[in-house]
C-alpha cells in the first residue's frame, strides 16, 4: 500500500495575519476549527496552520496519509524511527508523529 503526502501544516503566531497575508496573495480560503486551527484550501494541496506560542523552529509539517495507522506505526518502529507522538484522534480522524533518519517530524492519519 502506498502511502501519499496528503495534508500539510504548517505553524504561526498569528492566525489572523496569516489569513489575510495568503488570501490576499494566493487566494486561498480558510476554514477555522477553534481558535487555535485553520484549515486552507485553493492552495492544490491540503493544509492548515496550527497556532504555536514562541519562536517557530521546524514550520512546516508534512502529513501522510495511510489507511492502517497501527501497522504503519508498527512498521516503523520496526525500522528504528522513533515515534515523536503516539496515536491521538483529532476532529475526522487520528494520526501520530515520527522522526525520519535524519531528525525531520512527519505524521500519518487515517479516518476515524
């Protein structure tokens, strides 16, 4: 099975300039879930920015997507990736975070 980049996040500081900054430039349309969330669209992937507190260090996160969560994160346990986050649900489904080899965080989700 294989297993696409399907979602990216990226974070911010300030949910309102961010809004306003890509819909002026690129037209993007927003969806907010809460105060702390906000979805786009129009951007030819889907994403969203997650509110963070401080100086933002690693910006962008990019989101897989696979059908069966437990075996993926199982499979890369196997292979020595430490696992960042463990399967939590979030409103439409669940995902958790992993390190690659070299230290980059990626999640992976499924429906719920």
């Amino acid at each position: 099975m294989k297993t696409p980049i399907h979602y990216i996040e990226l974070y911010t500081t300030d949910i309102p300039a961010i809004k306003e900054f890509y819909s002026k430039a690129f037209g993007w349309r927003f969806i907010d879930y809460g105060q702390s969330y906000v979805a786009f669209e129009d951007a030819g992937i889907s994403g969203g920015f997650e509110l963070v507190v401080g100086p933002i260090v690693n910006g962008t996160l990019v989101v897989l997507y696979h059908e069966d969560l437990e075996g993926i994160r199982d499979t890369l346990i196997s292979m020595g990736a430490p696992i960042a986050q463990d399967i939590f649900s979030f409103p439409g489904g669940r995902r958790f975070h992993f390190h690659d080899p070299v230290g980059n965080e990626l999640a992976i989700w499924c429906k719920a």
